[in-house]
C-alpha cells in the first residue's frame, strides 16, 4: 500500500504513528500476544542473505570540562538504498545531561521532507535512575498531488535528527561515559520505511558503543535490544524485515586536569 494514498484522509499528529504502522506494515497487525521466550531470540531472524539496507547511528561526543551544550547527530547510512519515513525511538538514563530537543536532520532539510514531528514521551524509571525518552517521525511525503520531496535520501551518510543536549540543569557529572540508546516500547519503534511504502524495515543487529547501568528489560517491552521475534507475523505477504543495524552512541566525560604551575617553575636555590 502506497504512504500516500493511505494518508489521504486528515488525520491528527497523535494519531499519524499509528496510521505509519498501518500503512506501511501489513505484517505487524493481527499479532497475538508476544510472548517472554520471543524476547530473548528477537535477533533470531538474521540470516546470511539478510544484509542490512540501513544503518543508524547515534554520534559518540567527548566533553572535557564536565559540562555540555552541545549537538549530536543520529546519521543515516543506506548505500544508496531510499527510504520513505521513519519513526525512531531514543532514551538516556539518569540525570546528569538531558536532551532538550530533537531537531530534523540533513535528510529531511535538503529533500525537503513534508513532515517532522519530535516529542519527549512518558520515562520510566529503571534501578531508581530517570529514563527521558523522546519519539520522532518523519515522512518525506504527506499526500499526493503536492510535488512531492526533492529526494528521499542521499547518495552518503548524513544525518536524520540533531539531538540538542545540556548538563546545565543537572547534576554534577562524574567522569564517566553516558549512552543515549534506542528503545522499544512496541513494534512499531526504530522502523524505517522503503521508498514504495510496501517494506517495513525492522532492528536487524543493536551494537552499543557504551555500557549502561540501567538493565531495561520488560516482558517483552520496554527493551533495548531491538524488536522481539513476534513483531513479525509468519506469512504475511509484505511482513517487516530484519534489515536496520543500530548502533548506540552517547557522550563522554573526561575531567580535565590542569598542569600545576608551581611544579613545572624552577626552585631557587
């Protein structure tokens, strides 16, 4: 099924995950309970013939001087390979530095993507620590007939979001290294969309560049391992496939000490 000739009706920005899901993955609908066990083999499905068509990274940032205000990208790799949306779900734990916003990355600015929308969802908490989650979607086109966008991605890596981070109006941080990681709350989270809009693409392989603390394991959600083996509905003609690697990413801390001005001086004698 066409994104476009689904979202032909009006509908309201609460609503438009939903009707992504509907519209663009036949194969998640019509599934049963998912079970514990399928939670511990969600990354079962990855075969030999199943080569990522994307691959999404969250950047890594050094800070020096234990505070931050700063941007980090969420990039996009695909080999060429277009894509027409994607709905990607991010958290951080603890309360050392928060994301304040999430702005549209490189993608959507020069293709002149027709939709964006960013909002922090409801956090958890895990082990006593704070989880800010933030969900975002994007479409390169809303209805038909309107031009449509300029391109529905770019021939290199570049950038689907910019998260805005700060350390301001939090604790004092530690030397330590922080991740900011992918989450899923459902199925529908950290998809992407291929260009025709009958191919769904689901976690494939979920690399962390940082170790959390935090142990977010749900029965099957919330996870951070990516999407659990239900997700995908046996014989479904257009079901999702495995094809998106996610790699976590995060901001390191380093205290930065200064040379002591009096040791590196010569004694008088």
């Amino acid at each position: 099924m066409s994104i476009m000739r689904c979202l032909k009706s009006n509908i309201t920005l609460d609503r438009l995950v939903a009707v992504l899901v509907v519209c663009l993955a036949p194969g998640l609908l019509g599934l049963g309970p998912i079970t514990a066990a399928a939670q511990a083999d969600n990354a079962a499905e990855v075969s030999s013939d199943s080569a990522p068509l994307y691959t999404v990274t969250i950047e890594q940032l050094l800070v020096d001087d234990m505070r931050v205000n700063d941007t980090l990208s969420v990039f996009l790799r695909t080999d060429g390979v277009p894509l027409a949306g994607f709905d990607l779900k991010l958290a951080t734990v603890g309360d050392f530095f928060q994301i304040v916003e999430v702005l549209p990355g490189e993608i959507h600015d020069s293709c002149n993507w027709e939709f964006f929308n960013a909002r922090r969802a409801q956090g958890v908490a895990v082990d006593g620590k704070p989880v800010s989650i933030w969900q975002t979607v994007a479409l390169a086109e809303m209805l038909s007939g309107k031009g449509g966008p300029a391109c529905f991605g770019l021939e290199r890596e570049a950038s689907l979001l910019k998260l805005v981070v700060t350390s301001e109006f939090g604790s004092l941080v530690p030397d330590t290294a922080l991740p900011i990681f992918f989450i899923w709350e459902d199925c529908s989270d950290n998809t992407i969309s291929g260009k025709g809009g009958d191919t769904l693409a689901l976690s494939r392989r979920v690399i962390d560049y940082y170790a959390s603390e935090a142990h977010i394991t749900g029965n099957p959600f919330p996870t951070v391992t990516g999407a659990p083996r239900d997700c995908i509905k046996a014989g479904t003609i257009n079901r999702p496939q495995r094809r998106v690697d996610f790699i976590n990413g995060g901001i390191e801390f380093k205290l930065r000490v200064e040379p002591d001005s009096i040791s590196s001086g010569t004694t008088a004698e």
